[in-house]
C-alpha cells in the first residue's frame, strides 16, 4: 500500500491478467482507517466483480516467515548442541 500525500492508493502489482500489469485503486477518505489487508481484500472483492481473477498475495512476507523459522530452528539446535557439550566437559 502506497500513501500519497493527498491520497492513500492500493496498488495491486500482480493482479495474474494477460492485458495488465497492475492496478490502481484510490481510497476515499473516509475509508482511509482500515488496514492493508481489509483494503486488499475490497480490491479483489472488485475485481471478481469486474470479471478478473483474484489477487495473488505478496510473496515475500511467506519467505520472511520460512527464513525466521528456520533461523529459530537452527538456533535451538545450536543451543541444544552448546548445552549437551558444556554438560560433558563439566561431568567428566
């Protein structure tokens, strides 16, 4: 989501048509409180009435998710690993 100056503006940049490449949607005013999500989901809503096909979603945040989980994955092995170590040097 884009916030202009004057206008706040849902730019939809994969919207999986053969004729366009992105859209543009203007919000009112009164309408400019509502999240980014609820925002993309009135803008596919609109465009299954205007017969085109949904939205994708970004892809990016998926692989955001994907590295953070396993970042936190291989930190607990780590950990695990350092722990199991320290254990073994301090028994011996």
């Amino acid at each position: 989501m884009i916030k202009g100056v004057n206008k706040q503006v849902v730019d939809v940049a994969e919207p999986d048509s053969a004729y366009f490449e992105r859209v543009l949607f203007f919000v009112k005013p009164e309408f400019s409180g509502l999240g980014e999500s609820a925002l993309r989901h009135k803008a596919d809503a609109l465009l299954r009435e205007a017969g085109g096909e949904r939205v994708a979603g970004p892809k990016r945040p998926l692989r955001k998710k994907l590295r953070g989980a396993l970042i936190a994955g291989l930190a607990a092995v780590l950990s695990a690993a350092l722990t199991a170590a320290v254990l073994l040097i301090a028994l011996r």
